[in-house]
C-alpha cells in the first residue's frame, strides 16, 4: 500500500449546501496527516484544464456556512469522453496527486466509475439536494433544499390565503420527489405530485379541491416535483374544473442556495473526514454513504447496483392521509 502524499478534491454537478464542510473537511484531515491538497476549479473540466488551487487549512476557514462550492462546478460533456478522460488522468500524474475526492451526485459518480479505468483512485461523496443516490439514504444539501423550499412555499401560502386563491408549486428534484415530499408534507399540502407515484390522475387533484371548495375552504395548496407534470396545465384545470382561481410559482435555484443547515454542515464534516480516513487506510475506488444514520462505504460499481432508496411508503400515504 502506498502512501498518500497529495490527494485532489473537487465538486461536480449540481452545488449543494454542505459541499464547503466536506471541503473543509478533507483539507484539514488532510493536513493533520500532512496530505497535501489541490483544489480543482469547476469539477471534472477543471481537471481536464488543470485549472486548480492549492488548498491549506487558511484558505478554507469560516466555509461552513457558505451556499454553493468554493470550487466552483460544472457538468462536463467532455469528461465523457474516453480522450478527455486520459487528459485528466495524465495532469493528476504529471501533478503526482494520488488520489481524488469527487463530491457530487449521480453523473458524479458515473464519471468516478469510468475514470477507474484510467487507474485513477476515487473516492465520491454524494452531494446533491436531490437525493438520487441510491446507496446512501442521505446526501449533501437535501436537508437546506428542503427546508428552503418549506420556507418559500409557508410565504406563498400567505398570499394565496390573502386572495382565496390555489397555489401550485414547482420544486427540484430532477427524477426524484423527496423535496416535494418533504416540503410539501411540512406545508399541509393539499396534494403533493410525485414522481415516483404519480398515475396521471389530475381528477384526484381537482376532485379533493373540488370537493373542499364547496365544504366552503377557500385556499389551496399543490405541490410538484418538476419534470412529471405541467404546473401551469394542472394550475388551469384546477381553475377550470373547481372555479378556483390558480397561480404557479417555480421555486427554481433558490433551492441550491443559501447558508447550509447544521446538518448538512455536520455530514458535510464527516463525510469529508471519512474520505480522507478511507485514502489513508489504503481503499480505492469507493463512495461514502449513510445507512441507519452511520457512514459506511460501498466500492463505485456496488453504489450503482444499489436501488434501496425507493420512496418509504408509509411516507407518502401519510402526505396523503394528512392533505388538508
Ligand atoms: O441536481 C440538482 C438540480 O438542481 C436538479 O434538482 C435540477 O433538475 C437540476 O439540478 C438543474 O440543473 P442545472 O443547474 O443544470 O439547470
């Protein structure tokens, strides 16, 4: 087993709140170990650019409670590619850095994956506000997403209460409706459209509105995860079939922003400590995950395998059960 003198850390993807304490974290684990860090600008396209920054504990402090990545980041279309993949791997050579820390959510870890190939050792830390990383039942930035998006949609209901009105929120979550679940749950959503469980059925929507409009409520209140339907086509059937009147607010990237909760600041810390544990203790090619609140870690293909995150159950009939 080699020893690790100088490791590599950069964010991908998507920002997430309590990428900068992962950060944090790596450099100063590093540094007590005397690991030397480079910090790489924009995720996988500053690795292909070698566009870095060295990394010492000074140039990290007071992070914590920053939104977003001091690393900056991107989706790099190039890194798909075989040919920019060698290019990375030649500058982390040339720069005798022997490892990477990648933190991001899934196209992170598909790009770790193929990246093994160049024998570049990886370890992932899934950060995302999605929550779309199967082996792990948490990753970065979730927690301030929702919480943000609970945050924006408790303002929205005071108007739409002011004016008798139906709001219909859009939030994030590409694939996945934790956010909405969540948000819509601590809400009192009338009704919350997900992904996962979604069948196409607006007259459940319009029906429950419906029908609570004529016990004499007067303000309403649907949350959507984006991409499984039309908000403002839901908004103008709920108008058209219930006579409500029907507004749409896309919540969009305020859900990436703002100052991470204490615990994205606090799994962001352990997850970034538990990274550089991994390197030190000789392991390749792994990503951290939390299983039953512990890290643990699986190696990069395993994590792919693994489908465990489907949505709870009892979690979404309880929204239903609890719809106002
Ligand atoms: O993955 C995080 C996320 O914010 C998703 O919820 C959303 O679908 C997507 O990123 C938006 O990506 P972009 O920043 O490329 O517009």
């Amino acid at each position: 087993m080699s020893e690790i003198k100088k490791i590599a850390v950069l964010t991908s993807g998507g920002d997430a709140p309590g990428m900068n304490s992962a950060i944090r974290a790596v450099v100063f684990s590093a540094a007590q170990f005397g690991i030397e860090v480079v910090g790489v600008l924009r995720g996988y396209e500053g690795l292909i650019d070698w566009e870095t920054v060295a990394l010492d504990i000074n140039k990290v402090r007071n992070i914590n409670n920053r939104g977003g990545t001091i690393l900056y980041t991107s989706r790099s279309e190039r890194f798909l590619q075989q040919e920019y993949r060698r290019k990375a791997a030649r500058n982390l050579r040339e720069h005798e850095v022997d490892a990477l820390i990648a933190i991001g959510g899934d196209g992170t870890l598909r790009g770790a994956i193929a990246f093994e190939e160049e024998g570049i050792n990886t370890i992932c830390i899934p950060g995302t506000i999605d929550r779309d990383v199967s082996c792990t039942e948490y990753t970065l930035g979730f927690d301030t997403a929702a919480n943000t998006a609970m945050e924006a949609i408790d303002r929205i209901r005071d108007s739409s209460v002011s004016h008798g009105r139906c709001s219909v929120v859009e939030v994030m979550g590409r694939k996945r409706g934790y956010i909405a679940l969540w948000a819509g749950m601590a809400t009192s959503a009338d009704a919350i459209v997900l992904p996962e469980k979604w069948d196409g059925n607006y007259d459940s929507i319009t029906d429950a509105i419906g029908k609570r409009h004529a016990d004499g409520r007067d303000s309403y209140l649907v949350v959507v995860a984006e991409g499984v339907t039309d908000a403002q086509q839901l908004a103008e059937m709920i108008r058209e079939k219930t006579g409500v009147e029907s507004r749409v607010s896309v919540l969009g990237y305020i859900q990436r922003g703002g100052q991470p909760t204490a615990k994205d600041r606090m799994y962001g810390s352990l997850m970034g400590a538990y990274a550089v544990e991994q390197l030190r203790g000789g392991k390749q090619n792994r990503i951290v995950a939390i299983k039953n609140d512990f890290l643990i870690d699986y190696s990069l293909e395993e994590a792919l395998d693994i489908q465990n995150n489907l949505m709870d159950s009892f979690q979404y009939e309880l929204s239903l059960r609890l719809s106002e």
